[in-house]
C-alpha cells in the first residue's frame, strides 16, 4: 500500500486537496454499501482528492464531486452499472468512467455495461500512463 504514496510522491507536478479522516471514509462506505480498496484509502488519507499526470482522482466529502456523489449519479443514471465498484476518475471522454472494486482493481466503465479491466491496481495505473 504505501508503493502508492511513494508513486504519487514521484511525480513532480500533482495537485491535491488534503487528507480525508478514517471517519469520512467509513461514511462513503457506509452511503456506498462497498468498501474502499485499503490502496484508495491511503491515497485519500494523504491527499484527498489528486491531479497527478492529467489525471483526476476523485476524493471524498468535496463540494461539488466526490467518489460518493459520482457513483451515485453513475447507478441512478445506468442501471447497468456494477453495484460491487465505485468511481473514482471521470475520464470526461465520452462518459467513460474509472472504476474500481474493493480488491483495488481498476476497470473502464462505459454507459449501457462495457466493463474493460484496465489494471490490478492504481499504483499500476499511474505507472502505464
């Protein structure tokens, strides 16, 4: 887990929010009905929501978009989407979503239930982009 830290402390440019608490993390899970992978929740707990390599990581409890509030819209919106994942990238590309289960592994997720594995974890993730 802490791999993830150490990656994302590599980067030379990256944005971030700040850390989430253990107690708003355990309220998403709570309204998701899914655990966080133990990867994400480190990566929130040190950075909150991240900008690393164009890419934008959603974190928890934001004002206008969060892991909660994009994976609701995504379940309300698509009856297709998988109940056992939760978004944590908005691609903004042709709705394509980044989603990820509690094991940590990542998925693209298009509208109408196209679920392509994109790695086995965000550390992964960040090193192909």
């Amino acid at each position: 887990m802490n791999n993830i830290i150490a990656t994302i402390e590599s980067f030379k440019r990256k944005m971030f929010t700040g850390s989430v608490s253990s107690d708003l993390i355990a309220n998403a899970e709570n309204e998701l009905g899914i655990s966080i992978a133990p990867e994400y929740k480190e990566v929130l707990k040190y950075f909150g929501s991240l900008c690393v390599k164009g890419e934008e990581f959603l974190g928890i409890d934001c004002d206008n978009y969060d892991v909660v509030k994009a994976t609701n819209e995504a379940r309300k919106n698509d009856k297709n989407f998988p109940l056992d994942m939760y978004v944590i990238e908005n691609t903004s590309i042709d709705g394509i979503l980044i989603i990820q289960n509690s094991a940590g592994e990542l998925f693209s997720y298009q509208p109408n239930g196209k679920v392509q594995h994109v790695a086995t974890c965000l550390d992964e993730y960040l090193q192909t982009l």
